[in-house]
C-alpha cells in the first residue's frame, strides 16, 4: 500500500530524538471552538468544549489536533486542523510524515491515542489508484510506541500482518492490502469505492489492523479535492464487533474549510456508544 521503507524513532526518557525523518512531535496546546458546518456539534441545544493539541509545522503552515466534547461528554467531532498555508512549501518527493498529538481529553471518550498526517506527492499504490498527491490522515488506537514498533512486513514478519482481525471487526467490502507497511500496518481497502470501478479518486476511507487488532481509522483525501471542496461529509461502513467497548466510535468522516480563515479540517463525528 505504501512504501516499506519507514523511518526510525527513539524515544529516550522523557525526550523524543527523531532520527533520519521527517515526524515532528510537540507538547500538549490548550482548548478553543472550532465550528463546523457538518457536525452534529452545531445544533444550538448541545452546548460543547473544544480542546486543541499543539500545532506542529508543515510545509509553510501548521496543523493540530482537536476535539469536540458536549457538555455531557459525548465526543461531537475530532480531526486535524491545518492552515491554508500548509499547502505551500511542501516536499515535493518521498512519503512525509509528521505525528500529531491529541489533547489528553481525547483518550477519554474515544479509543484515539495519537494521530498522524503523511503527505504523499506522488501518491502510493495500487499504482493507477492512489497515484496522485494526496494526505493519509491516520487516527490511532495503539500506542505512539506499539506504531513505531510495527516492522516493515518480509518473510520473518508476515505472520503478524496476516493474523487478520476475527471475523466482524472489519466491515464487509475491505480487501487487505497487498503489503503490510513498517510503523503503520496493514490497510484495508474499500473496494467499493469509485476508484476501483473506473473513477477517480478524490477521497476515500481505510482501516488498518496489525497482529490481529484493528489499529487504526484512516480518511484519504486528494490535495486536489482539499482545495476544491467546501465542505463534504459521509458515513463510512461500520464492523460488526469493536475493540476497546464502553467508549464512542465515529460513523462519519468530514472535509470542510473555514471560507473567513482558509483553514481546513478533516475529521471524524457522528460518534456512537459501543
């Protein structure tokens, strides 16, 4: 799915030492309101809190983390915030990946323990499908540490990528990917989307799994359909059985762009109790 070749991190005491890469790690921002015009959030009776992590640099902008948390403590949306001059000054070759903290609210009412943002300029494969210059915006389950620990998938390795899931924890119409990707996992495929029958790809949403677990959600977007785009919003399919219970899952992702800042916003809502 994407390039084996990942990068190496140290994390030594309390420091993080980032080594022949291009993550970029920061400590824990401070809380703001953010309004979206998809999410549930926006209905006047629900009264929320917002709580946004550190802003982190990419290409010529920033991007953090935020979540959306009603009064009574339902998460109503969480996602990455990037200003528009993120768009500029990006590299213009190689995977490019850069962790994005939460804000410690989020381990409270969601499984999401850390996300990550990879810019991807000349896209990935399956070649013809995902090719284009794109973002992988990927949500977390697992430790900051169980990722990095995640090797590239050879023969010594590949019994881990293979122990699927049990059957139910991921929805039907995913396919795994053709090889499994140090310090990610395996991706699931949505073969039902559009660009496997003839379409384009403008976004679309994965899951991705590693030794039997589900680890992460993960929404594509084309940089393309970014810059075009207001606002969009839709459901993505649900498994059956999920791990950890007793927290809220999202059912719904969201691509949308403040039209006074210029920022854009890609997130997860529509969060049920499992």
């Amino acid at each position: 799915m994407k390039q084996n070749l990942r990068y190496l991190l140290l994390i030594v005491a309390s420091s993080v030492i980032v080594t022949s890469c291009k993550k970029e790690f920061a400590k824990e921002g401070s809380s703001a309101f953010v309004k979206n015009p998809l999410a549930q959030s926006n209905d006047n009776s629900i009264q929320i809190n917002t709580f946004k992590g550190p802003e982190i640099q990419v290409g010529e902008g920033k991007v953090r983390s935020f979540i959306s948390i009603s009064h009574s403590g339902v998460p109503q949306e969480i996602g990455f915030e990037m200003t528009d001059s993120v768009m500029f000054g990006l590299p213009a070759t190689g995977e490019n990946s850069y962790i994005i903290p939460l804000h410690q609210k989020a381990g409270t009412v969601t499984p999401f323990d850390h996300m990550e943002l990879d810019w991807n300029p000349q896209g990935h494969p399956p070649a013809g499908i995902y090719t284009v210059p794109h973002f992988d915006f990927h949500f977390y389950k697992i430790s900051l540490a169980a990722q990095m620990a995640i090797p590239a998938e050879d023969p010594t390795t590949a019994k881990y990528f293979n122990n699927y899931p049990p059957a139910g924890y991921i929805p039907s119409g995913y396919v795994p990917g053709p090889v499994g990707v140090a310090q990610m996992g395996l991706h699931w495929l949505d073969v039902t989307s559009p660009e496997f029958h003839g379409g384009t790809f403008t976004k679309t949403f994965i899951y991705g799994s590693y030794d039997g677990a589900v680890t992460f959600y993960e929404p594509m977007v084309t940089k393309d359909f970014l810059n075009s785009t207001t606002s969009s919003s839709a459901n993505f399919r649900q498994p059956l059985y999920f791990d950890p219970t007793g927290t809220y899952y999202p059912t719904r992702y969201n691509v949308y762009r403040d039209q006074t800042t210029g920022n854009y916003y890609v997130s997860l809502g529509g969060f049920v109790w499992r």
